[in-house]
C-alpha cells in the first residue's frame, strides 16, 4: 500500500506565503513525476505544477514566478512553496505521484489540504 499525505494548507491574507508539504510512503520502489494540482468549487481540478525525479518542473501561467515546486528524493517528499498568494488560489491542492513498487507503476493522489486566501 502507498500513502500520499498532505500537510501545510490553511488560512492567509492575500500576498502572504504558504508551504505545502506531501510525504509518500509505503511499497514504494522509486517515484517518477510529482505534481500538485488544485481545485476551486465549481471548478475543474488543474495541474498547479510538477517535478521530475530528476528535477525539471512546470507551472500553470497563473503560478510562474510566484509558487515553487520542489522535492527531496531521500524523504519521498514534495513541495510546493507559495507566495504571493492571491485570492484567486483558493482551493483544495492535491499533490500526486506516480510511484513503481517495483512491478508496476501507479498514480497515487493525497487526500487535499485546503488553503484559503483572504482579501
């Protein structure tokens, strides 16, 4: 079994930081692509960012410059740091894995930790 959890969401007023932490563990053999997604109510579910096991990232348009994905390979834990958060990034974010046991390779998601950006 493999476990995704979150921790790091909550309350910020807007232009503050926030960081989002997703720790993988289990039958784990090794983790390729991290990502964290979000979703809005009454919205879609959308990729906020992703990382390579070997470290290139990409973001959505609306988070360049102002979010930070990173990982740490030893501690099957990724990262999202925020800043400049705006009202508009409210949602739950998601992070997700894709993680081999060793056999086959699955996609495994968190169970979402809410952030909420204040005027």
């Amino acid at each position: 079994q493999v476990q995704l959890v979150e921790s790091g969401g909550g309350l910020v007023q807007a232009g503050g930081s926030l960081r989002l932490s997703c720790a993988a563990s289990g039958s784990i053999f090794s983790i390729n692509a991290m990502d964290w997604y979000r979703q809005a109510p009454g919205k879609q579910r959308e990729l906020v960012a992703g990382i390579t096991r070997g470290g290139s990232t990409n973001y959505i348009d609306s988070v360049k410059g102002r979010f930070t994905i990173s990982r740490d390979n030893a501690k099957n834990t990724v990262y999202l740091q925020m800043t400049g958060l705006k009202p508009e990034d409210t949602a739950v974010y998601y992070c997700s894995a894709a993680i081999s046991s060793g056999y086959t390779t699955s996609r495994y998601w968190g169970q979402g930790t809410q952030v909420t950006v204040s005027t």
